[in-house]
C-alpha cells in the first residue's frame, strides 16, 4: 500500500493503492480508501486512454488467445 495522495502519511501509510496498467485496463491509476471511500487518482499523460478496455485477443478462427 501506499498513503492517500489528498490525505497523505499522516492519515495512513497503506490507505491507497497503485494498480499498473493490465490486459484489461490500458491505463494505471491509484485507488485510495481513505475515510471509507473509494476514490479513483488517474495521470494526466494517460487521460486520453481513460474509458478505454483492451479488446480480446483474438486468432483467426475468432477464438480466444
């Protein structure tokens, strides 16, 4: 874990979390806990991909890598 980026070390070391990009999500983000709630921090460099969802792989015959 990792300290909330509003709330910082203070209100906790491990209130948040950062989540690398993955095969379904094309963009890496923070998501604190802070106070009970569930807050999403993005990057400004990857807000063009924010919404985006990486299509299955697919061969030819249309199946699933």
């Amino acid at each position: 874990g990792m300290p909330c980026p509003i709330e910082g070390s203070d209100y906790g070391s491990s209130t948040a979390y950062y989540y690398p990009s993955n095969n379904y999500q094309p963009y890496p983000k923070i998501i604190s806990f802070a106070h009970g709630n569930v807050t999403e921090f993005t990057f400004a460099r990857y807000r063009h991909l924010k919404g985006l969802v990486w299509l299955p792989n697919l061969n030819e015959k249309g199946d699933q890598r």
